[in-house]
C-alpha cells in the first residue's frame, strides 16, 4: 500500500513534516478533543506513511481498557494525552 492508495476513502492528517497518519475507510481518526466518558472508540489502529510511502501502524487503546498489556512485539504502550488514549508503533515487517 502506498499513500495514494490510502486516499480512497481514507481520513488522514499530516502530523509533522513528510509524515501522514490515515485510518481506514469508515474508522475516521481519534477525536481531538477526546470524546468525553469514554466516547470513543475502543481502539484504532492507523497507517503511518513517511515520505509518502507506508512505514508503520499506530496502535491506540482506550485507557478504560488498557491493563498494562504490550503491543505487538512486546513493547509498552505510552499514554498520548492529546487523544486520551494509550498507544505505540508497530512496525513494518
């Protein structure tokens, strides 16, 4: 997959400079602000592209149903406050 294939229904933001975050057609993207009481949906997992091209997914998980469990391949899960959801990378392999 690459970023243009992404485009297809797909909402994406651009975070930084050369990197574009999308979710899948009908996900859309965490809310910013959070939606308040638990709102929102229970997890997203998001494309990364760097450079338009795919280089990782972001993993995030509602804190109400974070219990310390790893991502994928074992790494910890961070808190991102800004969505009010935890969350971590999951590389390309």
């Amino acid at each position: 997959m690459d970023y243009t294939d992404a485009l297809a229904g797909w909402s994406c933001i651009e975070p930084g400079p050369g990197v574009i975050v999308c979710a899948p057609p009908g996900m859309g993207l965490p809310s910013i602000p959070p939606v308040p009481d638990k709102g929102g949906a229970p997890s997203y997992t998001l494309a990364a592209f760097v450079d338009h091209h795919f280089d990782h997914h972001v993993k995030f998980l509602r804190p109400d149903l974070f219990h310390d469990q790893p991502c994928v391949g074992g790494e910890p899960m961070d808190y991102f406050a800004l969505l009010d959801y935890y969350h971590c990378i999951i590389p390309v392999r």
